[in-house]
C-alpha cells in the first residue's frame, strides 16, 4: 500500500502532522479541510501556521479544499477531526468514498450525546468497508518535527490493519497492529479525562507523587471500564492505554493536562477553555466515561470527580478531599482479569 494514495481529513495540528508524515513516506497524500482560504495559506507557505508555526510540510503536500476531489480514487480515508465532528465527517465522506477504499481514524472519544464507540458510527454508517482506528502516544507537533513515536493501528481486519500500519510506518514512527478496536478506542479516549485530573493536581501544587497516584488509579478505572466492555487488557496495558495515559498526563504539549492544570490555579471553565484556543477533549469525554460507568453499574471516582468539577458540581479542592475521604479498599478485585 506504499503506492496508495491517501486522502487525510482534517487540516488541524494531527491531520497536518499525519499528512506530513504519510508524504514523507512517499504516500501521494491529499489534505482536505473546511477551511479553504486556511488551506490555501498551507500550500502556498508549506506550514500550517495556525496548528504547526515554525513547521515546514512537504511541498508535494496536495491540499485540496473539495471534499469530492479529495476522495476521487484514494485508496485510504485517514480521518483526524474531533470527536464531536466525527459523525458529520463520516455522514459526509461516506457516499463519496471509493468502494474499494479503506477508512481510518486518529480521532480520540466517544460520540458525545450516547457514549457510543467511533468503529460503531463506522460499521453502520459503512458497512463491510475496512476500518481501523489510529491511536497511542503521540503528540502532532513532535510527529512533524519527525521525532520517534510509536502508534498502534487497530483493526476486525488483520490484513487491512497492516496496510495502514504500512503507509504510516517510517524510521522515527513505528506502527504496531492489533485487532481490539474497542479497548484501543476506549483508552485513546479515556485518558483524556484522566489527564485533565492530573493537570488539576499539578496546578494546585500536589506533588509528583500524588501526580503518579492518580495516573496509576486511573489505569485502574480505564482497566475495569475495559473489562466491563469486553477490551483486551493487553491492549490497555499497551500504547492505545497506558503509553498514551502517561503522555497525555505528563507531557507539556497535552491540550487535556493544560486544560486541567488552569483549573487546578483557579481559572474559570470557561476562560481556561478558550486559553487552550483548540478542542479539549477530555471536557466532553468525562461525560461519556460516566455514562458507560452507570451503564455497568462501576465506581469510577476520578472520572466521577472529573466530571463533577466540569459541571461546576465541585472545587478541585473539593474534589481532593473527596477522593482523600474515600474508604481504604484492595487495589484491585479479585475478579478483574477473571
């Protein structure tokens, strides 16, 4: 699949970085987004200077501003919009897309409103066309700048699983497969909320310790909700769950931890989402986590203190003493890998 050509859509930080990367590949690779006077600035200057400045992309980038032409004979769809645009991207590409295509996403969450899985949205809205999910640790602007990175591409079909892995794959990002797109899905998203709890932490000045507590507690609930749903623990234990929860809950470019971390020194919802200036998916996600944690009847406190403090239910500090006041229990149940 080296020779295909690739259409990416969504011109933000990671569809850019990805359709960077799948150039220098020497994939023949289409970049489409809404905006066209934006796209238009990208070809004509080599850099997304909203999303990438600094960043200079292949001058053989094609970007394309008709949806239509962008997916005429591509051999792969690779869609990396939000979450909350992920059912109008599908409901748009999908009558425009060649039966003989593949379709794939870096998208991370849920469907907001129903809590339901992205490879659902797909298998309805497409059924029998290959699909296959993108995920791991992984920040755009370190895969521009073509610094090692490791990913995971999961997929029901192996062998189309290895032909996204294919044209990803280069010496500085590595593409891993798998065939657990419900556990690969759930930790992509799931860590975001867990993210925005470490960033409140750091920003009310608890320690490294607590840092490393909650990271380690939220493995705990990311485990649970998986076993709940029927997700591999390896999966979760891999790059689409741990790697990219330590990440995301860590690293200076993570959009959820800088969210979380103005929360934590006292800044407004509101103004600490418009700080950001991109789309924070832990703050939409948190609500999703909580409806599958009562849909399984699980306790899931940091989710649930994530939750509370989005909804203006709580204080941080609130929420500390809360999950502080909680009664001693084992680590783990019994029957959790049962």
């Amino acid at each position: 699949m080296t020779r295909a050509t690739v259409a990416v859509l969504g011109a933000g930080s990671w569809g850019t970085a990805l359709a960077a990367l799948l150039c220098g590949n020497g994939v023949a690779t289409r970049l489409w987004g809404r905006d066209s006077g934006a796209l238009a600035r990208i070809a004509s200057s080599h850099c997304n200077q909203r999303y990438l400045p600094g960043v200079t992309l292949p001058a053989r980038l094609a970007c394309v501003p008709d949806l239509a032409t962008a997916l005429r004979g591509v051999d792969l769809a690779l869609v990396a919009v939000p979450s909350h645009a992920f059912r109008m991207m599908l409901d748009e590409a999908a009558p425009l897309l060649p039966v003989t295509a593949g379709y794939a996403w870096a998208t991370k969450g849920f469907e907001p409103g129903t809590g339901r899985f992205l490879h659902e949205l797909v298998a309805e809205r497409l059924p029998g066309c290959p699909a296959a999910v993108v995920t791991g640790p992984s920040f755009a602007r370190e895969v521009a700048a073509g610094l090692p990175t490791a990913v995971t591409v999961h997929s029901d079909d192996d062998a189309f699983a290895h032909r996204v892995a294919e044209v990803l794959h280069s010496h500085t990002f590595r593409a891993y497969t798998g065939n657990d797109m419900l556990g690969a899905e759930l930790g992509g998203a799931m860590k975001n909320v867990l993210a925005v709890a470490t960033g409140v932490a750091d920003g009310m000045r608890l320690g490294l310790n607590a840092r490393a507590g909650l990271i380690t507690r939220g493995m705990n609930e990311m485990l649970r909700l998986g076993a709940a749903l029927g997700a591999k623990p390896q999966t979760l234990m891999g790059l689409a769950g741990l790697g990219d929860l330590v990440l995301t809950c860590t690293g200076d470019l993570s959009r959820n931890h800088r969210f979380g971390f103005a929360l934590g020194r006292g800044s407004p919802l509101e103004q600490a989402l418009a700080d950001i200036g991109q789309v924070v998916e832990g703050a939409v996600t948190a609500d999703e986590v909580m409806r599958l944690a009562v849909r399984h009847g699980l306790d899931l406190p940091i989710s649930q203190h994530v939750q509370a403090v989005l909804h203006g239910e709580m204080t941080p500090t609130d929420a500390l003493h809360s999950l502080l006041a909680r009664e001693r229990k084992p680590e783990y149940p019994e029957n959790l890998f049962a």
